[in-house]
C-alpha cells in the first residue's frame, strides 16, 4: 500500500507494483482496504 498525496508521485508505486493499493492525499485522512501486520511510514511530517 501506498499513501501519497502528489499525482505525479503516485506514480511510480503504481507503475512498479500495479497490484498495491495506492491512495490518495496525506496519512491523517486515508482509509486504506489492504490490510498488514506490519506497515512501515517514512518521510511524514506535519504542516503547522
């Protein structure tokens, strides 16, 4: 799964693992269906 609130970014998860579920805008408001025991987020920050 991928969160990703850029167009352009999206992207490149989707080009190279057409299968994942790639969702958009920032990590606060996804409602993701995948479902993992493990799910790793990297590069979140917040907009104050």
């Amino acid at each position: 799964m991928c969160v990703e609130p850029s167009e352009p970014v999206r992207r490149v998860p989707v080009r190279a693992c057409p299968q994942a579920e790639v969702v958009a805008g920032p990590v606060g408001e996804a409602r993701i269906e995948a479902q993992a025991d493990l799910a790793p987020l990297s590069h979140v920050r917040s907009r104050r």
